[in-house]
C-alpha cells in the first residue's frame, strides 16, 4: 500500500485531512491505488493529470505538497513549482530534489516508505504554524535565488563564453 495512503489512514483520527493525487501511472498501478483507497475510506480524490496552465491553480488551492516517490525520481520541477506557489514541502531525497530540499530549512524529509515519519511530519507542517511560514519563505527564497530565469540564462551565458574560449 502507498506510504502517502496509510498516512492518511493513521491521520483520519486526528481530523479531516483530504488527500489530491495529481498525475498517472501505469494502469495496474492506478487501479490498485484506486482500491486501497476505497478501502480505507478516507478522503482522497484522483485528478489524474492537469494540464499545464491549470497547475499554478491547482498549488494555490492545497495547503502542503506532498512527494512520497520510494524511486531514485530524476529532477523535476513539480517541488520547485510548489515551492514557488508558497506550499510548504514534504519529501523524500531519493532523487534529484536532494540537490536543493534542505530538512527543516525549505522543506520537512522523511525515508521513503516510512509512513510513520511522514505522519510526523505531516503533523509538524500542519500544527507548528512558525515552522511552516518558515519553511514556505525559505522555499520561495530558494527558487528566487537558485532557479529564476536571469540565473539560468546566466549560466548559460557563462557556459557560451567558457566554451568559445575553450
């Protein structure tokens, strides 16, 4: 069972968390997805994938982004994007997000499929409200300062001239 759902299920007693899965997967994976969920009754809807010009909405309407990957995941923007839109993150580091999440600065980690410490981070985002804003101004500070457009064009400016004078 996904670590993100049995999560869910150790928090239903403690309120009304309600869960967005946004995304695919192969079928046989969605489907069983699909049916832990019904089975544990809990609060979870399936957005499938969005169309590009509806995500900044769709950061905006949800309180914490959540990444549980258990797989080595390539680097993605999806953390950047939250981080940008002022969610606060919650992840794993099994992948290219290790580069620039930093536990308890911008972001809360946990060991992939370690539903028990992501219960406790989960928590810890939602009831420590000063680490929360905390954590929300240091991720919009990381994506200002180490991905905005006028460093990336930089870098590659930088990389030009190095590569003509070589």
């Amino acid at each position: 069972m996904s670590n993100l759902v049995l999560a869910l299920a150790l928090l239903k007693s403690k309120g009304d968390f309600v869960l967005t899965i946004v995304g695919t997967g192969p079928a046989s994976y969605m489907s069983r997805l699909e049916e832990e969920c019904a089975e544990l009754k809990s609060n979870i809807e399936f957005m499938g994938k969005v169309p590009r010009d509806q995500i900044s909405e769709l950061y905006r309407a949800h309180d914490i982004f959540i990444f549980p990957s258990i797989g080595n995941e390539a680097f993605g923007l999806t953390h950047i994007e939250a981080m940008a839109s002022g969610l606060p993150v919650i992840s794993t580091l099994n992948g290219g997000q290790r580069e620039f999440l930093k536990d308890g600065i911008n972001c809360l980690t946990f060991r992939a499929g370690d539903e028990k410490q992501l219960v406790s981070k989960i928590e810890k985002m939602v009831y420590d409200t000063h680490l929360r804003l905390e954590i929300i101004e240091a991720g919009r500070r990381e994506v200002e300062t180490n991905f905005s457009t006028e460093r990336y064009f930089e870098e590659i400016h930088q990389y030009l001239q190095k590569a003509a004078v070589e």
